[in-house]
C-alpha cells in the first residue's frame, strides 16, 4: 500500500492472493466504513481526495476473514 502518507489517491498491490475473494474496507478513526468494495484486480487503486484529513484504515478481507489491516494517513 503507498503513498503513506498520501493526499489524492491510494494505491494497493496484492500478491499471492486470489482476487475473486478479496474485499477492502475503508474506515474512518472512529470505525464507521466509509467504503467497501469487492477487488477485481492485484491492483487496485483508492480515491481518497474526497475525505477530510486525518488518520483511516484499510482492511483487507478474504471471505470474511480479516487478513490485513494497514494505518493510512490522509493530509
């Protein structure tokens, strides 16, 4: 995932991962999803120019089951 801290836009690699089961999920500090959706590629880029600064997370899920979750830093 990079940049990070970043301002417009996120951009997110995945390897080793099939990506018909993957899902992120953006949340605000205070844990409300802000997004969620479905990844159809390794690649995968995240608007971020729309939300307020300040700190979020991204998990990432496959099936349901958590598999990582990174501290993002919107300025």
């Amino acid at each position: 995932m990079y940049p990070n801290p970043t301002k417009d836009f996120l951009k997110l690699k995945l390897e080793n991962y099939k990506s018909e089961n993957l899902t992120y999920h953006l949340y605000q500090l205070d844990g409300k999803i802000i997004e969620t959706k479905k990844i159809e590629n390794l690649d995968v880029t995240i608007s971020m120019e729309h939300l307020a600064s300040g700190i979020y997370f991204l998990k990432i899920t496959e099936l349901n089951k958590d598999i990582k979750t990174f501290k993002i830093i919107k300025n």
